[in-house]
C-alpha cells in the first residue's frame, strides 16, 4: 500500500519514465503525466497493470486537474533535445513558461512539494569551467538555442518566486548531460547519434573539431541524485551529473572502439552557440546529498548499446 502520491510531468519521456520506476520502487503512487509530443508509451508500457501507477495524456500548458491528494510533483515534460527544441520553439517556451505556472499552481493548491527539471544549459556557452551553482551563465536569448535555454531560465524563476512570495516547497535539479536506455536515435543528441551511425556503419559525424567538451552521467545515477534532492531541505538549484569531462572526439572514437565498427569521424561546421565545454562542479550535491556518481561512461555506454541493439530500428 502507497504512502505518498507523486505526479510526474514528462514521465513517459526518457528521464520521467526512470523517474516513474524509481518512486515506484521506493512505494509511492505515480501518476504520469504526458502529452506525447516527444514521450513515447513504450517508455511505461512495462507499468501496465501495476496498481499504483497511472497515465493520464494531458498538455501541462492548459488547466491541470488532478484529484484527491498529492504530496509530490516532478516536473520534467519539455523537449529536452537540439532536434527537438529547435523543431518545435514555441511548444518548448509554453512548456517551460506556461506549463511551469501550471505545475506550480497545482503544487500550490495540493500543498505537494515540486521539484522543477532545469539544466545545465541555463550556464550557455560558459566564462565559468566547470560550472558551479553561483555561476549565472553565458545565453544568447535570441539564438535558435535560446528557447530551450530561456524557457529553462524562466522555469528556475518563476519556481524561486513561488517559493519566497508563496512559501512553495521548491526544488530544481539543474541536470547535464544523462544517458542511458530509452533515449531515442533520432533525439539529435551526440550519443545517440554516434551510437546510430555506428552501428549502421556510418562515419560519425563530429561538429566542429571535437574539442568541445561534455560530461555524461548514467540514467540511473542522475535519478538517484535527484529522488534525494525531492527528499532534502534544499530549495536552491543543484547540479546533478557525471564530472568526467571528455571531448567530442574522444567520445567519438569510444563509441567506435565499444560497438567495434569500422566507421570513421568525419567533421561538420559546429551549430550556432554551441557550448564549448561542459562540466558539472558537484561538491554541493556531495556535501548536501551525500550524492556522486557511480557508473563509469565504459559500463554505461554497454548497457545502453545493447539497448539500441535490442529495441531500436537501426
């Protein structure tokens, strides 16, 4: 039998499905919320039947309705992805604007507390290496990227308004990049696009010269850092990710090594306000959360390759 009730906003999504499977385990109720815009069914289609879980197909940017008690709200539906917030701008604005103003009304009424999904990309393109909390970021509002990053920005704002003028029980997990099984090829990220490429037999496409760099976290390690962020004390934003730092080429030609492909790298001009590097500052998660991670990239990227081996239409 539950004891508390969560709300997952995105949960049929890559990270709110894992997020569903972890409140599950730890005996909450979840209720996941999802219009499918870039959600799959498939991500919860194994919860089926499980009693403590529901979907309810529902655009978060219009009235949300939910009744009887909530005690927890996740707010994790947005695109999360360059191809996808680049195809669809103004859905990815509504969302982190008028679809947090929603969250944060419902978390209001329900007296729940609501953990707001940022990431690190409300640090930009940055002056500060590596990125700690205090850091205010490098944006360019106006750049094609500027919608996910602003509508991010915005989400951290209005959730720290509602915090001080409400007293709202706030938290925001700013996440980098995370990986791991039910991503999608086709989501434009790196990982997935060079695991694709690979295993097609393609040459890998590497924008710029690869020397930017980025830090990946497991799934299951960044969902561990943010359940015990739901459950601490902290309402100020926290970076949940992985700090081993590599560059593009070098993940690239990981990638070629683990698949075992004969594919070669070849080079693109980089996209407009691209970061150049890209590396979580994690002492404050350590010291409130008692959090690090734990898998290595070696192990991680394995298990979500044989995902793609086993699910995806190469």
């Amino acid at each position: 039998m539950y004891k508390y009730t969560a709300v997952v906003t995105g949960g049929a999504g890559f990270l709110g499905s894992h997020l569903c499977d972890k409140l599950l385990a730890e005996g909450l109720r979840v209720i996941c919320v999802d219009n499918l815009l870039t959600g799959n069914v498939n991500n919860i289609a194994h919860l089926a039947g499980n009693e403590n879980f529901s979907f309810m197909k529902h655009d978060i940017t219009n009235y949300i309705f939910i009744p009887g008690r909530i005690d927890y709200i996740l707010h994790f539906a947005s695109p999360a992805s360059p191809i996808d917030y680049l195809k669809l701008p103004i859905q990815t604005l509504k969302v982190g604007s008028l679809g947090t103003h929603k969250v944060l009304g419902l978390a209001k009424e329900k007296k729940a507390r609501v953990l707001i999904a940022s990431t690190s990309e409300v640090y930009g393109d940055p002056t500060v290496h590596p990125q700690t909390e205090d850091y205010w970021g490098n944006v360019n509002p106006i750049g094609p990227r500027g919608v996910y990053d602003e509508a991010k920005r915005f989400g951290e704002a209005i959730t720290m308004a509602y915090h001080r003028y409400h007293g709202l029980e706030t938290r925001i997990v700013r996440i980098f990049n995370t990986y791991g099984p039910r991503m999608r090829l086709d989501d434009g990220r790196a990982l997935p696009a060079f695991v694709g490429q690979a295993l097609r037999g393609e040459d890998i496409t590497v924008f710029g010269d690869g020397s930017q760099t980025r830090s990946f976290c497991y799934v299951s390690d960044l969902v561990d850092g943010i359940y015990k962020l739901l459950l601490s004390n902290e309402s100020d934003p926290v970076n949940i990710g992985n700090p081993d730092e590599i560059t593009i080429k070098e993940f690239a030609e990981e990638v070629i090594r683990i698949t075992g492909t004969k594919s070669k790298i070849i080079y693109k001009d980089l996209p407009e306000d691209d970061p150049k590097v890209r590396q979580p500052n994690i002492e404050k998660a350590r010291r409130i959360l008692g959090w690090e991670p734990k898998v290595n990239r070696a192990d991680g990227l394995k298990i979500t390759i044989d995902f793609f081996k086993k699910t995806a239409v190469i």
